[in-house]
C-alpha cells in the first residue's frame, strides 16, 4: 500500500513523468514499446486525467481502502478511493509486481 500511495501522490501533484517512470511494463515489450508506452501513458494523463479530477474540483483525499498479496509474494492489488473537491468519490484499484525487492504498478503490453 505504500507504493500505492506513492502513486497516488505523483497522479496529485501532476508529476506524470515521474508516475510512468516506476510503472513496470511486460517484459515482452521492447525497449522502443515501453518509451512509446510511457509517452502514451503522460499524454493521456495531461490530456484526459487533468481534466476529469478539474471538473470534480481536483484531488481532495485518498484512502487505501484493502491491500491483497498473491500467494506466490510477486503480485499484490492495492484497492483505492479518491475524494475530489466536490465532495464525488471514485473506486478504484492497482496491479503491483515485486520486481527486484521493489513493488511496481503493473502495465501489460
């Protein structure tokens, strides 16, 4: 749930880059598909996310709202509710992988 959380807060303060820089893509991507990928993922945040959490009068509070670890210790989803300014909340969830000691929200190709 603290990686979650860390997400979250990158998502808040806008840091799109920095949110897509710890994403883990599938490992049969190439190299040149996980920098599209990545570039994919910041446009759609600019484009699209900004301004759906502006109508909803932007990012109040968040909370986390259950954390499941797979069996096997290499994937976990993380569930999440966010409250915006005008007081809507949305539910969501986060895919994680264990990659190299370090939980990271997952992205398949």
């Amino acid at each position: 749930s603290d990686t979650a959380k860390e997400w979250i807060e990158l998502i808040k303060a806008k840091d799109y880059e920095g949110f897509v820089d710890k994403l883990h893509m599938s490992k049969d991507a190439t190299a040149e598909e996980v920098e599209q990928l990545k570039q994919m993922y910041v446009s759609l945040f600019k484009e699209k996310g900004d301004k759906q959490t502006e109508k909803k009068g932007g990012f109040a509070s968040y909370t986390i709202l259950s954390e499941e670890i797979a069996e096997d210790g290499q994937s976990a989803k993380v569930k999440y509710e966010i409250t915006y300014g005008d007081g809507s909340t949305d539910k969501n969830s986060l895919d994680f992988v264990l990659v190299d000691g370090e939980w990271k929200p997952a992205v398949n190709k």
